[in-house]
C-alpha cells in the first residue's frame, strides 16, 4: 500500500496514494518556507483547504483553475471556489463524502476562519479526515488543544497526523504533544511552524520529545 506526502512548507501537503494526488492548504505565493510555487502543481484530483485564511486559502482558485482539481472544503469556502469558476464540493463540519480519489471528512478545528478573499464567505475552521488505500491521515488544520482531539483519536486508527506547533496562532509544542497522546497515530509531522519570526520552534526538539513521551513516531520533513 502506497501512501507518500510530500511538505511544501507552513500547512500545505501534497497527499499521494494509488486512488489519486489531493493538495491541502495550498499557500505558496507568498510563503517564504515554500519549495516550490503553484505553477509546479500538477495532476491533482483535489485540492482540500481546512480554512478560509490566507496562509492556507492561499493558491486554491489558480491552481483548481489551471488543473481542473475540485475543490473540497466546507460548504461556504466551496461556494467560494464556485463562484470564482472551480469545481467544487461543499461539506459541512462533521461530514464526509467519497470522491474516487479516497474519501474526505472535515471534522471540527477550534480556529478563527474569516475568508480573507471575500469575508462574504466565512465559515467554521476544520480538521481534515482522508481515508484512502485502507490509510487513515489527519491534517488538523490550525486548531487548538480541544477535547475533540482525544474523541477523533477514539473514532479513528490514525496512520498519520499532522499538526501544528508553532503557538501564537495555534497550538504550542506541549499542547500538541498531549494532541499526539489523545490521537495516538503511527506517525506525526509537525507544521504550522518557522514560516515566520512568531511562530519560531524547534521542531526536532520536539521529535525527541513526542518519542520519548508517546508511542507514535515524529518526523520532521524538510
């Protein structure tokens, strides 16, 4: 079973499995973590955005546009994405729905979420459930310690999970590692970190210490 991901800095992943290439949070204009810009995106079935702020909005119209990708998020930034001329698929927290390429569920995120592209358009944050190839992954989006996250850790096997460390904004270093003790997943990739001077950290201190306090294994992609 194939499952590779791929970080493009700050939240945005390219998620590959045999069932089909999906994007999240595509902010590469203007992110100076990015390794690459939106012109490099290609062959994607869809492109999932957990929240309608810039750093994770980011390239989602121009590269949907340019790629044909559908646009999956909820059902407000989907609105979004339609009017400005994309495919689109709306969800509602809490739901999910089975695309060919694996299916999709946005589960709760406790963030802020107004749509930087229209405020017309604003919605509630989500975490993002992909279920694929028999492999579970979560990109928790920007959210903060909550109690949902030791509930999806009883709903769901993670194979992965991603989560933000930076602080500030989101989660810190140590309430994302009682995130990692709560959801228990094989592996786990921080993000949401060192894009700017605010949100600072040293994420493979924090490698040591998810592997040394919890089961799950911590890599730090560059």
């Amino acid at each position: 079973i194939m499952a590779r991901l791929t970080w493009h800095g700050h939240a945005c992943f390219e998620y590959e499995t045999t069932e089909g290439k999906i994007l999240i949070d595509p902010f590469l204009s203007g992110n100076p973590k990015a390794d690459i810009g939106p012109e490099n995106i290609q062959e994607i079935a869809a492109i999932v955005v957990s929240h309608g702020h810039g750093d994770h909005w980011g390239d989602t119209v121009a590269i949907a546009k340019r790629t044909g990708a559908i646009v999956v998020a909820a059902y407000e930034l989907a609105a979004l994405a339609e009017k400005e001329g994309c495919r689109s698929h709306g969800l509602a927290c809490g739901g999910g729905h089975r695309f060919d390429f694996g299916h999709v569920k946005l589960v709760p995120a406790a963030h802020g979420s107004r749509t930087d592209a229209d405020p017309a358009y604003s919605t509630n944050p989500c975490g993002i459930v992909i279920t694929a190839e028999e492999k579970t992954f979560y990109h928790a989006g920007d959210t903060a310690l909550t109690a949902d996250l030791k509930l999806l850790g009883q709903l769901y096997d993670f194979d992965c999970a991603c989560l933000p460390i930076g602080d500030n904004y989101t989660m810190g270093p140590e309430d994302a590692l009682k995130a990692v003790q709560w959801l228990q997943p094989d592996l786990v990739v921080p993000m949401h970190y060192d894009t700017f001077e605010l949100i600072a950290q040293d994420a493979h201190e924090w490698k040591e210490l998810v592997e040394r306090r919890t089961r799950s294994k911590c890599k730090v992609l560059e």
